[in-house]
C-alpha cells in the first residue's frame, strides 16, 4: 500500500515557484529519503505535505485526499512531522513535552499514554534521566531525541523528518539512523530530508534527489548511492558519519 | 491618617486588587495562547455584575439575546464551514456545542429570573451566561483571523469593547447597579474591621490561582495551553488545534470575568461603561508581568488595587491618574530590559 503520494505538487512564495510541480510517494513500511542542495524546496515539501504551507496539487495519505484535512487532523491520522527547528516546548519538562505529544490520541479518548510513555523511554533513555528537566535545557542531540520521542507519542504511521542529523555529534548521528531503521522495522513508514545524503541513503530503501524545487532524480537508494553524479555532487568521498 | 483609616484601605485595595488580579491572569492568558490584548475583558465583569443585579430584581437580562444571537451567528458559520468542507458528520457535534447549551442556559434565565431565585443559583446563571459568550466571542471575532497581526488582534479587542459598551447601554440602560454583598458580616480584630466580603474575594483569587495552578501543571488541555502559548508551531505539529485552545483560553476568560463580576458588584457600583477601567487596571497588572508571568501579574493587580485605594483618599479627583501615572516608570523599566523578539518585529 502506498503511505503517501503527492502529485503536481507546487508551493509559491510571491510569484517564485519553490516547489514546481514536484511528486514523490512513499510505500508503506518503507524509508524515503530526500536529498539535495540548501534551498532545493526540501522543508518547504515536507511543510506542504503537512498542511502547514498551502500547497496546489494533490496529497493523499493511505489513499485518503488530504485537501481539506487541517494540519492537526493529519497529526491525528498518524501522519507526523519532526521540524528541522525540533519546535520544543522550551518551558514544559521533558515528560510534559512527550505527553503532549500525544495529545491528539488524548482527544480521541485513548488514557493509555503512559506505556507509550514507557515505550519512549526504553528507546530514549537519556530522556528518561532528563524527564522533570526543562526541554530548553537539553543538548542538541537530547533536542533531537525529545522531537523524535515526541513524534512517536502520536502513534505515527508516517513519519516525516526534517534535517535528523543537523548540528549532531557523529556518534548521535549514527544513534538516530540506527533509531530510524528500528522505526521502519515497527511498521512506521519515514521520508526523510537529510544534508548528511550517505547517512540517508545507507538506510533508505528509496530516494529523491530535488533541486531547484524539481525532482531530478530519483531511484532505489541502494543504486542512487553508486550513481556518479550523486557521488559527485552529494556524497564526495566516503566517509564516516 | 491613623491605623484605622490605614487598614481600612489597604482592605479594600487588596480586595479590588484581587479582582483586578483574577482579570490579569486571564489577560495574560489569552495573550499568551492566542496573542490577543483582550482589553474587552472588563465587559465581561460588567456584564456578570448587571445579569447579577437585574436578576436580583426580578428582571431577565436583556443580555440572553445577544448570547441567542451569537450562538446563532457561531453555529451559522460552523455549519457553512461543515457544508463547504463536505465534514458532513460535524454538524451535529456543532448544533449541540454551539446551540444546545447557550438556549438552555437562556430559558433557565426566563425561568428563574421572575422567581426570587437564591442569591447563589442568580449568581451561576449570571456567571453561566457570560462564560458562554466567551467562546462564541472567539469564534465569530478572533478565529477568522487567528494567525493576523498582534495590531489587528487588539484592534479587533478595541472594537468589540466599543460594540459590547453600546450592547450594555441597550441591555441595561445609563444607571448604575449595586447589590448587598454575598455575605453581609464583619469579624472584629482588636480595633480592626474584616469585611467578608473581601474575605471572600480575596479567597475566590487564593482559590483560583490554586485551580489554575493544578489545571496548567497536571492537566493535558492545561498543558496544552501552556505549550500552546510557548510554541504554536510545535503546538500545531502535535495535533493542538490554536482554535481549540483559543476558545479554550477565552471559555476560561469568561469564567473568571463573569465570577469577577458578581463579586465586585456588591462593593462598588458597576455601570454600563465600567469595564473599561477596570479592564485597563488589570492590564496594568498584566503587564507588571510582561503579559508573560501569572505571579507578577497577581502582585501587580493587588499593587494597582492598593495605590486606588490610597488615591482615592488622598486625592479622590485624581485616583486614576495617580494609577496610571505610577505604572509609566514600570512600563519603561519593563521596556528598557525586554529584547525584541519576532512578535516585537511585527509589531
């Protein structure tokens, strides 16, 4: 089954085009990886296939149109996004933060947060050892592990992550894709926007190359990171992350 | 002046300040969760004070009509939202949310007004009718433009302050209205009079401020707010509708406002066009705290009540100049150590 399919996507600032006519899709239980230069339109089409930029074209998740689904009501299907800037709750603790996270299962009625809870802090136990802290005093990498925390509170089936790796020390690094593979192995599908193009490609069963707001690449992972152009222009030599 | 006279006013400006207090804890509130200066807040004290006093009298609040008429606006626009959204399923939920419980509330007015009811079921269906108009204030005014400017957020406040005082001038007519106090007693500590009344809203403050406390440190729709107010990106992305917790923010503000009212209207005379003053003294409070900090603003308020309440001793004429005078250093301390942010770019 197809997890989410965008097509002729387009997203305009002013009379600029950043996305111009842009269509990706992600299987279910698969990761997604999309790679390309700084301002390529990569964060502005996971903010489009959100909700939270308004985009033309179509976006439909597990089949369904999402034209006039509210970012909040995506959130609530299971389709979730990490930011690149994380958007943490600086002032609330750590635990706060995560609960929140499932705050739309919380609307629909659902008490049992607190073994998601768990669950969080078995996979993220730094977290559990920060939990009474507030999120504005967390390390990078803690940030990083909160967002994530936070997403998978909501119970995606989807999610979309901006940038994992940015700012992160090498062995974090290694942490969060080793977390994303575990991820997929659970049944979440991921399409993930990532600098660090080896990284995201070592892990991804298929990728996108976007540049000047067009796909113009696009492939099983496994070939794209043996394509010499891709090699050229976003991997370089081989090195470790 | 002696000890007496002393106490006496610094009674009396704690128990306004109080008030003053409940207001600017909403006010920062709203600001926080929604960005809106909701300096029409004071309607919704006068409001409460003269549904209180007309109950009293045996009269049914003209005001149920504009709760009708809002309720009706509020459902209108859900249910054409429903239709062009094709969410169907919605309109049910809507009609019972926005209908149901504001025509209900209005026929137990009708009911009861007529009655002699007890002074506390008045005071609910008071306080009832005004926490309702909170909510429907925010659909109908603030939603429409939820994500719009700070500027034309509080301009949009300033105008429904305009509209509400013309609303209460129409529902209530020019006379002021005050009523006997909920508990007409006095404690005599050594030469010191203790008025109930201000016990009792010095307590109703002490109560509320406990309640918010637990409502935003151990409840998800308090935290909600909370994260709402810190981040409403981050809040987005967890599934907080800013609507959701908008209509949330001014149901809570309501509230306050309607209890503040039939407090305060049975030590002071509320007119039509009281709740401009008494909204702006509880921005004063507000902003003591950089519309950011609930204790500075409870500190604030009781400051702003007790400077009243010595002014009006010492020179009557000038009280509220002398209350607003006294904040201009503050406003510039407080403006001098703030650092521009975003919303300060906008603004």
């Amino acid at each position: 089954m197809i997890a989410l399919e965008a097509k002729d996507l387009k997203v305009g600032y002013g009379k600029a085009d950043v996305l111009d006519g842009v269509n990706v899709k992600v299987d279910e239980g698969a990761i997604v990886s999309l790679v390309g230069p700084n301002g390529a339109g990569k964060t502005t089409l996971l903010l489009a296939l959100t909700g939270l930029l308004p985009a033309r074209g179509t976006v439909s998740y597990f089949g369904e149109p999402m034209a006039n689904v509210s970012v909040e009501d995506r959130v609530a299907r299971g389709l979730c996004l990490v930011p690149e800037r994380r958007e943490l709750f600086g002032d609330l603790s750590v635990s706060d933060n995560l609960e929140l996270g499932g705050f739309s299962r919380w609307m629909r009625g659902e008490r049992q947060l607190r073994e998601s809870l768990e669950e969080v802090f078995e996979r993220f136990p730094r977290l559990r050892e920060r939990q009474d802290k507030d999120a504005s005093t967390l390390s990078g990498g803690e940030r990083q592990m909160l967002a994530l925390g936070r997403a998978l509170m909501a119970a995606p089936r989807l999610l979309l992550l901006d940038e994992p790796s940015l700012g992160l020390a090498p062995l974090i690094v290694r942490e969060i894709f080793h977390i994303i593979s575990r991820l997929r192995d659970n049944g979440v599908s991921l399409l993930v926007v990532e600098q660090n193009a080896r990284a995201a490609l070592e892990v991804s069963d298929y990728a996108y190359v976007l540049e000047n707001g067009r796909v113009s690449m696009e492939g099983a992972a496994s070939d794209l990171i043996d394509n010499p152009r891709v090699i050229d222009t976003y991997l370089g030599r081989r090195q470790a992350y | 002046m002696d000890f007496q006279i002393f106490f006496f006013l610094l009674e009396d400006g704690i128990a306004n300040g109080a008030i003053y207090a409940l207001l600017a804890v909403t006010m920062v509130l709203v600001f926080t969760t929604t960005r809106i200066l909701f300096v029409a807040q004071g309607e919704f004290v006068t409001f409460s004070a003269l549904t209180f006093a007309s109950l009293q009298i045996g009269l049914v609040p003209q005001i149920i009509w504009l709760l009708g008429l809002l309720a009706v606006i509020a459902a209108a626009i859900e249910i054409y939202r429903a239709v062009s959204d094709k969410d169907f399923k919605s309109i049910p939920g809507t009609v019972g949310l926005y209908l149901v419980a504001p025509f209900a509330v209005i026929a137990l007015t009708i009911w009861i007004a007529p009655l002699g009811a007890p002074m506390l079921v008045q005071a609910a269906v008071s306080v009832a009718i005004v926490t309702l108009l909170g909510p429907l204030v925010y659909r109908i005014a603030f939603q429409p433009v939820s994500s719009g400017s700070v500027r034309l957020l509080f301009v949009i406040a300033i105008a429904l302050h305009f509209v509400f005082q013309g609303f209460g001038l129409l529902f209530f007519g020019a006379e002021g209205f005050r009523v006997d106090p909920m508990i007409d007693a006095s404690f005599e500590v050594g030469s010191l009079i203790i008025k109930a009344q201000a016990i009792l809203i010095v307590g109703t403050l002490a109560l509320f401020t406990a309640l918010l406390y637990v409502f935003f440190g151990y409840t998800i729709p308090g935290k909600a707010l909370r994260a709402t107010a810190v981040n409403r990106v981050g809040a987005r992305i967890v599934g907080i509708k800013p609507d959701l917790a908008g209509k949330l923010a001014f149901l809570l503000t309501a509230f306050i406002g309607g209890v503040s009212g039939v407090l305060i209207v049975s030590s002071t005379t509320i007119y039509y066009d009281s709740g401009l003053l008494i909204g702006l003294k509880s921005v004063l409070g507000a902003i003591s705290g950089g519309m950011v900090s609930y204790p500075a603003a409870i500190i604030g308020s009781i400051g702003v009540g007790i400077l009243e309440g010595f002014g009006a001793f010492w020179a009557s004429a000038f009280t509220e100049a002398i209350v607003f005078s006294a904040f201009i250093p503050v406003l510039l301390w407080l403006s001098l150590r703030s650092t521009p942010n975003e919303e300060g770019h906008e603004l």
